[in-house]
C-alpha cells in the first residue's frame, strides 16, 4: 500500500499490448504498477497488426505516439478483389489514415515506455487465479499471493481468469486461423496498402505494410485456413501451395518467390471472449482477455489500447472500485458491437462457400451512395481519446 492515499497499488496480468498500455496509462496517472508476465520474456507472436486511426490516437494519448510513428508505416487504403476481379471491399481512409506495425516492435515501444515510468515487471510470474478480499483483490502466483487495490486482467483470449472471477464465460475457438510469416520487398507498387485477395470465402489472402528494413518495404503475409487442416496444408508440397497463390494474386509474386518452406510460416488462432461485465469490484478486464474477436474488423489492439485510457480516466475520476463500474458501463456496449459485426462478417470470408452471394451484395454495395463511408466508419471511429491527468489527484482509493 502507498503512504499517499491518492495512489494506488495496481497489479495487471499479462505483458501484452493491453497489458502494456493499461500499466502505462495507470502509472502516468500516478500509480504504483506491478506486471505479471508468465513468460520469462518479452516474446509477443505474430506478424504485422493495423491499427486503425481511433487506436493511433489512443497511443498519442498514452505518451508513445512518437515511438508508434517511427516503428510503423502509413495505411492509407483498405482493398480487397475477388477471384472474380471485382472489388468488394473498398475503405479509404481520405485524408486520415491508420498504420502498420510488427507486433515485436509495438511490444518493445511499450514496454520501454512503461519501464520508464516505473512499472515492475515480473517476468516468470503465472498467474493462477485472482482471489477477491473485500475492497482488494490478490494476485496468487506459484511463488506468492500479492495483494493489490486493483487487479487488472489482460494476459489474452485465451486467458481463464475473467471467467474464474466471474466477469466471462470460457472463450471458443474459431474454426478458421491463419498462416503468417514476414517478407522484405524492395519494390511494391501498394507502399500504403493493405490488399487481400479472395477465392470465394475459402481463401483469403492479404498483404499489409508493416515496417520499412533498409529502403525495403516490410509485408505482412496471412493466408486464411482452417484450423484442422493445419497438418495437411504441412504436408503439401510447398510449390503446389505457391502455384494456389499466384493463381490468386498474380502480382505477389516478389513475395511468393521468397517462400522456400513451410517452416517460415505460424499459424495464428482466434477466438471469441464475451465478458459478461468489464469490472467487478476491485477487478477488471482490458483487451482480448475480455472482448477477443475474429480478425475481420483489424480492431483488436485498437480496442485495447482504448481500454486502458478508458480505464485509467474512470479510475481517476472515481477511484479503483466505482472507477472499474464506470470503466464497465463506458465500454461494455461498445465492444460487445464491435465483436457481433466481426462475429457476422466471418463467414463472408472465412467459411466453405464459392462466394457469389457476398461478391454481388459487397460489390453493389460499393455503388450506393453512403455505404463505402459506412465501411470506412464501421472500423474507422473519429479518432478521439482523452489524455491521462498527470498525475491524477483524484484517483481516490476505491476502498
């Protein structure tokens, strides 16, 4: 506990980018800030991430806004064209834009940040449950039971804890994952956009921006496949599955000539967490352990980012525990729409179907009047966040 009662002693599961961000924001706002993290690194996987305008403004609120800009590249146009060469998905971002970056390079930005302010990581450090005493909550790890007056969990989708606290249900799989890998290219004709290819809604194939390495362009490859047919797709011959590529995208081929094995490539899984709530005393959850999703809408660490400004600025106003009600009541509605448009739009391109239906209604769509700015704004919101009072004089203890 701090001598100061206008602080807080704040636990937070997980080193991720909400993990991160939600230690960053409460540490700026005065806190005393302990991070579990279960690895024994900092060892974030996966390939690029898009984060949307909304979440880039999010980050300039968090205090790393200069960093994010160095470490990413500009998106300036969404585009995806079917086997059919029609465009169906077209969200151009006008005169904002939003920005690629590899999930290394936004972990290490934060968490330089969040070192920087004094936030204590403690790396090795499982977490095995939250166990609730009253006005505080302690963090139990094989090795100790740390109390704290709040805990906040965000180690991920498929994190346990929001569940065992009763925040959420048990999150789910879904069917579909994806293979990613990282490719350079010295010459792209797309500097700032992010293209997908579609073959019907069984294949989904998209290159994003990712970093510039030495004046080459880094991409970001997925190729959408089911989870179940991860070991065959091993199988394959590597040749064959590139011939499927370029019979897809034609003009890929700087990066399809680099693929030499199925080594260089992970596959990624994805699931669905609906919380119930977003804060039950002096818990919480921020992130993916609370809202994950499907990829399809490029929000998840947009939404967690904003998460930790939500939280840190209801905490503030109104201490640990009616700070993390207000926190819940700010954000529930919002995310759970996020997630049932993403859960809605999954099967247009990530199911076992030729595709015509979702061809015709998407690409009509893109003629009416209005609906390529309803795309735009459906994952697009105005880039607006407020910024963490430093230090926040009323955050007062919520107990």
């Amino acid at each position: 506990m701090m001598p100061n009662g206008n602080k807080l002693e704040v636990g937070v599961i997980g080193a991720g980018t909400a993990g991160l961000a939600t230690a960053i924001a409460l540490a700026r706002a005065g806190h005393a800030v302990t991070v579990f993290e279960k690895h024994r690194a900092l060892a974030p996987l996966g390939a690029g991430i898009l984060i949307q305008p909304q979440g880039i403004a999010a980050l300039d609120a968090l205090g790393v806004g200069a960093a994010f800009h160095a470490a990413s590249v500009p998106v300036t146009r969404l585009i995806g064209t079917c086997h059919r060469n029609w465009r169906i998905v077209d969200i151009d971002y006008g005169q904002g834009e939003a920005r690629g970056v590899s999930r290394t390079a936004l972990a290490q930005l934060l968490l330089d940040a969040a070192l920087g302010l004094g936030v204590q990581l403690r790396y090795a450090s499982p977490v095995e449950r939250v166990v609730v005493h009253g006005a505080q909550a302690a963090v139990v790890t094989p090795d100790a039971d740390r109390r704290f007056d709040l805990v906040v969990i965000a180690d991920g989708a498929a994190s346990t804890l929001p569940a065992q606290v009763g925040l959420a249900v048990a999150s789910t799989v879904y069917k579909w994952g994806a293979l990613w890998a990282m490719f350079d290219v010295a010459d792209w004709a797309g500097q700032a956009l992010l293209e997908q290819r579609y073959g019907g809604t069984r294949q989904m194939y998209g290159l994003m921006p990712t970093a510039r390495i030495d004046n080459k362009l880094r991409l970001s490859m997925f190729w959408s496949l089911p989870c179940s047919d991860y070991a065959a797709w091993q199988a394959r011959s590597i040749e064959g599955w590139k011939d499927e590529l370029l019979a897809l995208w034609p003009e890929s081929m700087p990066v399809v000539e680099q693929i030499v094995g199925h080594d260089q490539f992970a596959l990624a899984t994805y699931r669905h967490a609906r919380a119930k709530r977003l804060a039950s005393g002096p818990v919480c959850v921020v992130g993916d352990a609370a809202h994950a999703m499907s990829p399809q809408l490029g929000l998840g660490s947009t939404l967690a980012v904003q998460d930790a400004l939500a939280l840190a600025n209801a905490v503030g106003a109104q201490g640990a525990i009616e700070g993390g009600a207000l926190y819940s009541d700010e954000r529930l509605c919002a995310v759970r729409n996020y997630q049932l448009f993403s859960k809605a739009l999954t099967p247009c391109f990530q199911a076992n179907g030729g595709g015509l239906w979702r061809d015709l209604l998407f690409g009509l769509g893109l003629k009416l009047p209005g609906i390529p700015q309803l795309m735009v704004r459906s994952i697009a919101a105005p880039p607006q966040a407020k910024k963490i009072p430093a230090p926040a004089v009323n955050a007062l203890r919520g107990d």
